[in-house]
C-alpha cells in the first residue's frame, strides 16, 4: 500500500521562465544568443540558440548594429523555441529596453534584471520593481508589471527566492561557448 504524500513543490502549474542570453562574438563580427527555459526548480527544460554576423562598415553605427542583432537573433530565437515560457527575463545591461517595447512585442511579460547596485537604462514604458532579496534586484517589466497574484510574479518570486534570477543567464553563456567554441570562446 503506497503511502499518502503531497509534494510541497507542485511548481508545475507556475511554467517556464524563458533567459534571453545576448553576446557579441569574440572576432567582433556577430552575435550569439540563446533562449534558456527553466521550470520554477530551476530544471533545464529547453535551450535554444542561433548566431548571426554583422557587418563590417562605416555604413552603420555601432549602436544600430547592436540593436539590429539583437533583434534579429531575438525573432530567430524566438521563432525556433519550441515551448512557450511564461515569462521572458533578459539582463538589462545586455538587452536594451527598446528590443521589446519598440521593436519586438510578444505575448508574455518581459523583464529585465538587474543588480540594484548596476545602472542602466529604463524606458518611461517600462514599470519598475525591486526585489529584496539578500542581493536586491531591479526587475523593469514590460508591458506590464502583472497582478501580485498571477501565476507570471509568483513564477519570478519563486525563481527570485530560489536564488533563480541571475544565475540561469551564466549557464546560458556556458551552453553558448560549448555550441560556439570557435565564436565565443571555451568553457573554463
């Protein structure tokens, strides 16, 4: 006869959390990228990722070779995910707010991280929060900063409480440098 249990962690119904990774690759010629979906556990469930080059010109700004990578690698990733993450979080100081409040809108709420201590830029679309974990964290949302009750903020409370904020994003440039060696570097 089993024996009668209930598992504390019923995380499941909370989802994935999709952490958009953005590097410039190494020869200064292209982007690398990858879109790592972990549960509320911090289980990998998928990894997505692609690369582009950009080009070598005096035609173009260096910003708006930036902004153009990272958007075209982000609809790359984007379309080849096979799994829909409840929500998106992207390093603020590597994704700019205007890759998803002017050039890209998708269905789920985004956030980008960042430690309280780093700056970086916000848009006025943005709606900001801080996190007050032992290391604060400001989340900028975009479009909307969801209900304290939905099932997208108690995702990031529970990735958040986990320690599950920023330390995806460091096993996302691993798994870039192992796709990648040659573009990125090797893993150390």
């Amino acid at each position: 006869m089993p024996i009668p249990y209930r598992d504390v962690s019923e995380l499941d119904e909370l989802g994935t959390a999709g952490y958009l990774r953005i590097e410039p690759c190494s020869s200064g010629s292209g982007y690398a990228g990858a879109l790592f979906l972990i549960n509320a556990s911090g289980e990998p469930v998928e990894f997505t990722y692609n690369k582009i080059d950009t080009p070598h010109t005096f035609l173009w700004r260096q910003a708006d070779i930036r902004r153009h990578a990272a958007r075209k690698l982000t609809t790359a990733l984007l379309s080849l995910c096979p799994k829909v993450p409840r929500l998106i979080l992207c390093l603020a100081k590597e994704v700019d707010s205007e890759l998803f409040c002017q050039d890209i809108h998708v269905s789920v709420p985004v956030c980008r991280v960042a430690p309280i201590a780093e700056v970086v830029s916000q848009s006025g679309e943005e709606k900001e929060e801080t996190m007050p974990l032992p290391e604060p964290i400001n989340i900028f949302w975009f479009p909307e900063m969801p209900a304290e009750d939905c099932l997208e903020r108690r995702l990031l409370h529970v990735l958040g409480t986990h320690g599950l904020l920023l330390e995806p994003f460091e096993r996302a440039s691993i798994g870039l440098r192992e796709v990648y060696p040659d573009k990125l570097g090797t893993t150390k």
